[in-house]
C-alpha cells in the first residue's frame, strides 16, 4: 500500500517517470515538478533527502527542515540521508574527503549525525535517530509531533 512522490526539477521527474513506467509502477509512484526553495512539497507521511543537506549552509538547511515540518502529517517522519561525520568529526576519511569536495563546488559541507539532528530539533521535530545505511553513508531521521506543533 505504499506510495511515494519524486518531487524534483523537470528533467529528474522525466527520467523517474521513464523508470516508474519500466517497473510497472505507475500506479503507486508519481511525480511533481517543483522547486526545492520555491514551491510547496507534497503532504505526506515521510520526505526523503538524499546527499542535498551537504550542498547547503545550516541557513538553508532550516528552511528545508521547515517546509517538510510544514508539510508532513502529524506522526510524519523526515529523513536525510548522507555521509556523516562522527559526532567528533574524527573521522571517517571520506566525509572529510567530501568535505573538501563540497567547499569548490557548493556552499554546503558534510556533517555529523548530531548536528543534522539539531539542525531538524530547531524545527520541531522529536525522536532524532542516526543510522549507518551502508559504506560510508548514514541516516538521520527524525519525527514530526503527532499533537502539537502543527
């Protein structure tokens, strides 16, 4: 029973519905064009980032933090998965190799599972978890109160 929205720019929501298609998955994966800092994100119950909270400042991570508070429903859950510093910043070699990486091309960095999660805590949401997906990646997720902040 599961559904999902790929909300991105034109051409990635052209490739996703291509490869929807592919898989006979139409019925339960679609796609919204949308601008990450202009539009509104669609309602749900989970919104997913992958490798986005490193292109950007704290600054705009917030305010990505804040649209999907804004637009999940109460009990939703957000999640960004990324390669992750330790909560020391000791390591790994590859989010310090990232890192170097981010600051040519991006005004992001990598960062920690905690300060990820404090960035999601400033907004209101609760339950932060951090978990290592696979290699070097990670996944801090966090839940929106389901009464209350609204």
């Amino acid at each position: 029973g599961l559904t999902g929205v790929v909300f991105d720019l034109p051409v990635v929501c052209q490739v996703a519905d291509e490869t929807v298609a592919h898989f006979g998955l139409s019925d339960r994966v679609t796609t919204q064009v949308g601008d990450l800092w202009t539009d509104d994100f669609p309602r749900g119950d989970l919104h997913f980032y992958g490798d986005i909270f490193h292109d950007w400042r704290v600054v705009e991570c917030r305010r990505l933090a804040e649209k999907s508070f804004a637009s999940l429903n109460p009990g939703g859950w957000i999640m960004v998965h990324e390669v992750i510093f330790h909560d020391d910043k000791s390591g790994p070699f590859a989010a310090a190799a990232l890192s170097t990486v981010m600051m040519m091309w991006t005004e992001g960095s990598q960062r920690s599972g905690k300060e990820i999660g404090e960035i999601l805590k400033s907004v209101g949401f609760e339950d932060v978890d951090v978990r290592q997906t696979f290699g070097h990646w990670s996944i801090v997720s966090a839940r929106k109160p389901r009464i209350g902040r609204i």
